[in-house]
C-alpha cells in the first residue's frame, strides 16, 4: 500500500543490497477527487511526494503502478490528471 513505503522502509532498502531495487506502488488515479472517492487515504500531491522520495532514495529503483480509468463520475479533466501523472512518474511499467 502506498502508506507503508515510508522514507524509512526506503532507507532500508537503499542500505541492504540483497532488496531489490523495485517499488510497485498503485497511483490507481491522478486526481484527488476520484481517489478519495475510491476510498484511498492518499490524494495527488501525496502521491507524488512518495516518488520524489522514490527517486532520490533509490535513483536506480523501477517503479510499477496500478491505473484505473473511467472510474464513476471521472470527467475528462479528471482523467487528464491520471494521464499527466503517469507522463510525469514515467512508471517503469503499469498494470
């Protein structure tokens, strides 16, 4: 859960070689309205700070997510944030 990658879980990492270099953290939506309708306890700009964290912890670490699109009541705009999120993480793959 995005929640538990805390700085110090990627502290962790970073300091342990046998820990992959891999982080699958599920953005699911790139606006905040449409994730708190999904019931997450995160929104955009938390998200956000997590791979910032991501990548100045581990700059060599891949990074995957989960995408959900036309959620229920998504306007366009809505949907253009999730787009603009996934152009500006560049996830290293997504689901």
């Amino acid at each position: 859960h995005p929640k538990d990658m805390t700085d110090k879980v990627l502290h962790t990492m970073a300091r342990h070689h046998n820990i992959c270099d891999y982080i699958h953290l599920p953005v699911q939506s790139g606006n905040s309205r449409i994730l708190e309708l999904m019931n997450r306890t995160y929104d955009r700009e938390w998200y956000r700070n997590r791979i910032e964290a991501i990548r100045r912890i581990l700059p060599n670490a891949a990074v995957s997510s989960d995408i959900i699109t036309g959620f229920c009541t998504e306007t366009e705009e809505e949907h253009q944030d999730t787009l603009s999120m996934i152009a500006w993480a560049k996830f290293s793959m997504s689901f």
